[in-house]
C-alpha cells in the first residue's frame, strides 16, 4: 500500500489521517503517503466540545499532549451524558432520569461488574451508571468537565482539589 486518501476533513477524516499516519510510520521510513481531502463547499458538523475520557489513550498513541490539545480546541472531557424523561411520553406525570456513562464499566483484577448487575432483580437494583462506573457521581457533584488551567489527567477523573489551608 503506497497511498491512502481520506475523503472529509470533519473529526473522523483527520482522526483517522493521524492514526493511520502514527500506525503506519512516516514516509522516509516506508510508510504510505496520506491525503486528506477536504470540500471547500461542505462544512463541518464540528458541534461537540466534549471529548470521551478514552480520547487520552488516542492522545498518547498520536503523541500528542493532551494539556496542549485541550486548550487549543477549547475542548473538555465529558463525563456522561443525563437523558431526562426519555422513557415516557411527556403529561404522563411520571419522571424518568439516567446517566450514560463515558467511561467502560470498573474492571478490577480482570473481572467485569456488568454480568453481577445483570443477574440483579431490575426492579431493585442500581441503575446502571450507579453500579459499574464512577460517572454518575461524578456528574451529579458537577465535577465532570476538565477547567482550562489543569493539566494532563493521570486517568479518567480529574484528582481531588488538595484540602485548602486555614
Ligand atoms: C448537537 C450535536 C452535539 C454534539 N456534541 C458532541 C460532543 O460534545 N462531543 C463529541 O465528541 N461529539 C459530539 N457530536 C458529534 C460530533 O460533532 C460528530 O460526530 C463529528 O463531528 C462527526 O465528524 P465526521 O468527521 O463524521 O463528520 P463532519 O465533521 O461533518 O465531517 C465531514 C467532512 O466530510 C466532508 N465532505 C462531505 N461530503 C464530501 C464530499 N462529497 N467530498 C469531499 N468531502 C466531503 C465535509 O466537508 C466535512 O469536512 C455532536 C453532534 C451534534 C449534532
């Protein structure tokens, strides 16, 4: 494989370009040429300001400094998203709530949590959100997006503030 062209310079294209780029290895090394193509007629969805917490790992592998990366996007990290009376019509009278969590459900020593919730009774147990993942609290408590002065996160969550001093 010689050439490789990407057609749409939207997220997916240039992801995809810097990937690929970062994976296959640079020209003077064998790799292939990459091309982007860009429509200068067709515009961007380019809404979304909040990255899923697993962009990091993409970061790292690019080579590229999240700190640097965030700042210069003006982007964040979401948390989880909270869908609110999705699940009835609305004059019902009955409320509905749940979060979809951005981070894969808590693996502890290579066992998932998932299978121990699905066996749980449904009418009794957590919601998801609650049971396998961190997120819900963590958007509850607001602390979800990354503030502009912080740097790299060590993993999914920023670390605590340090208790002030008196
Ligand atoms: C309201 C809303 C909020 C969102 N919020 C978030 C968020 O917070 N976080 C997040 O991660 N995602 C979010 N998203 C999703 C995210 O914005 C999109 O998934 C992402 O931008 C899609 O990227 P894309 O590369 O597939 O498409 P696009 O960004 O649309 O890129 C498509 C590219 O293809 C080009 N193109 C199209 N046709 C041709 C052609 N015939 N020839 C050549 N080029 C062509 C266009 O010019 C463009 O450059 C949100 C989406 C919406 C609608």
């Amino acid at each position: 494989m010689r050439s490789i062209m990407i057609i749409g310079g939207g997220t997916a294209g240039w992801l995809a370009a810097a990937f690929l780029a970062r994976a296959l290895g640079p020209r003077e090394a064998g790799g292939p040429r990459i091309t982007l193509l860009e429509s200068p007629e067709i515009g961007t969805i380019g809404v979304g300001e909040g990255a899923f917490p697993t962009m990091r790992s993409t970061l790292q592998f690019l080579g590229i400094d999240e700190t640097h990366f965030i700042r210069s996007t003006a982007a964040t990290f979401k948390q989880g998203i909270r869908f609110d009376d999705w699940l009835r019509a609305p004059g019902t009278g009955k409320r509905h709530s749940y979060i979809h969590p951005f981070e894969p459900p808590f693996y502890a020593e290579g066992l998932s949590l998932v299978p121990y919730w699905l066996q749980q009774d449904p009418r009794t147990r957590l919601p998801f959100a609650e049971a396998v993942t961190i997120q819900s609290r963590v958007v509850q408590a607001q602390l979800g997006p990354k503030g502009p002065g912080e740097g790299d996160f060590a993993g999914p969550l920023r670390p605590p503030k340090p208790p002030s001093r008196a």
